[in-house]
C-alpha cells in the first residue's frame, strides 16, 4: 500500500503532543497543594510547505484553531523538592478548505492525544530567581484518526516526552524588575501508527529547544514583555509496508521567533499571549502566524 502524495505531505502536519508547551510563568516553583486550571487557544496560519530539501509548494493553504485544557496540581514537595501532576487535554479544529501545493486535502478535527505528565524541581533558589524543573510527558494513542484521512486531529502512536526548563535572571533583582533567560529543552520519541494491516508510519525522535528571555517589568503582578525562540529537529516519517520503507518526506523541523507577555491580573487569576512566525521550515508547513493566548486560575 502507498499514500497518494498529498496523504503523505501531509502525514505529519500535526504533532499534538507539543501543544500546550511551556510558557515563562511555568519556570517559577508552584507552592504545594494548590491547583491551577489553565485554558489556551491557538491559532496557526500557514500559506507554504516546505520539502525536505527545501522547495517551497505554493498555493498552500494550511488552518488551525486548537483549544487547550491544562490542569495542575501540586503535592507536600519530596526532600524539600516541589512536584506535581498534570493533564493537558488539545481539541484541533481545520478552519475552511485546506490545501497543499494547490491539492485539497480531507481533514478531520477532534481531540487529539491527551498529555499526561508529573513533574519535579530539583532546583528552587528564589533568592536568585534560579529554578530547574524536569517533567515527563506521556500521550496514548487515543485522538482522533482516520488513515483515509489527510489531515487528522491525532498522529495516533504513543508519545514519550521528557522536558528540562531552567530559569536565571540575567540582571536586576530577583523579586524586582529585572530581566530572565529561561531555556526548555524536550525530546519526544514516537511509536509507530497503524495505517493498515501490515503497514504502518515509523516516526523518529524529535528534539525541541525553547528559550524565552521575559524582562518583568511590573513586579506586583508578575507583568512581563519578551522574545521567545524555538527550534524543533528530526521527526522523519517513514512508511513500513510489504514492500519497504520509504520516506514520506516529513519531518518536524522549523525555526520560529516571536513576542510574549503576561501579567496576573488578580492574586489568583493570570493570562498570558504570544504571538510568534516560522522563519524556516523543512519537511512541513511553514506558518505566518501563530497567536496563542493562555488564561488560568490559581484554586
């Protein structure tokens, strides 16, 4: 069996198991035994795809709306170490025709895979602004996927993800104004997706690396402005059939940069937005904008 070749351009647009990534509020150590529920909304507008060797296809036209639950909670910290649980939870909508080098393709929104993770933070030094977390993400295979489907809500494999943040204040004071660097570095590794009996999608690992360097400039609600970068890496698609593997061509690998913000906008409610661009994409669609906007509630 062989995918028509926009069904395998197009295998891979839609990685949900980095959705609801961090953002600069998630560095800080969360006091224990407090909940936080989380709503965000993004939106991603792409009008090229890129092969992997770098040819633009025009007359691209690729939309998505995708809210996302997140709920957290914290626990008595282990060895003076806070820690917690967490569920995130995207919804992927199509918006309109979708399209690809000028070829229409089906598509089909949903829920994609739920993400479920704990996390841990060896380092909390306040006095520095200084925090370390690390977390581990796992999403079954339990989205919405059809493989008659070009463009599915859900990659439908396992997903394993395990995620680094580190938090230094680069200068100022640690509760005053003052700028930070905060680097997230994730590695995801895939299972494979059924497509058919005997036949099926083999996805390699993907690396991710996130910075932000948010300058708070209203202490009293935590308010800040900043850049954000992130470079994702690896993730060819492989089809495995009778036949042999062959490359879709597919990869996740793009490079964007963008603005943040955020403020707390009582003592138990905050927001924050990004709005950010792909400057390089391989393998995948290359997005114009990308606008999310976080809201959540601290209980």
């Amino acid at each position: 069996m062989r995918l028509s070749a926009s069904a395998m351009l197009a295998t891979a647009m839609t990685q949900p198991a980095q959705a609801g990534g961090p953002l600069p509020y998630d560095a800080p150590s969360p006091p224990p035994n407090i909940s936080v529920a989380m709503l965000y909304n993004q939106f991603a507008s792409a009008t090229s795809f890129y092969t992997q060797h770098g040819t633009k296809l025009g007359n691209t036209r690729i939309q998505t709306d995708v809210p996302i639950l997140r709920l957290v909670h914290t626990f008595s910290p282990i060895d003076g170490m806070a820690w917690g649980m967490q569920v995130i939870a995207p919804y992927v909508s199509f918006l309109g025709n979708q399209r690809v080098g000028g070829a229409n393709l089906s598509h089909q929104g949903g829920f994609a895979e739920p993400q479920l993770s704990a996390f841990i933070y060896p380092v909390n030094n306040p006095a520095e602004d200084e925090t370390a977390v690390l977390a581990y993400f796992v999403s079954p295979p339990s989205g919405s996927y059809n493989p008659a489907i070009a463009l599915n809500a859900s990659t439908n494999n396992w997903v394993n993800n395990l995620e680094i943040g580190f938090t230094h204040k680069i200068f100022g004071q640690a509760k005053g104004r003052r700028l930070d660097l905060q680097v997230w570095a994730d590695g995801y590794v895939y299972g494979d997706t059924n497509v058919s009996s005997g036949v099926h999608l083999k996805t390699d690992p993907v690396g991710q690396l996130i910075v932000y360097a948010p300058y708070y400039f209203h202490p009293q609600t935590a308010g800040y402005i900043g850049l954000s970068f992130e470079k994702t890496f690896g993730g060819k698609v492989s089809l495995v059939d009778a036949a042999g593997t062959s490359d879709t061509g597919n990869r996740t690998n793009f490079t964007r940069i963008g603005v943040v913000a955020g403020s707390f906008l009582s003592p138990t409610i905050f927001g924050q937005a990004q709005l950010a661009t792909d400057v390089q994409a391989r393998g995948g669609a290359r997005n114009d904008i990308i606008f999310l906007a976080q809201i959540g509630k601290v209980f």
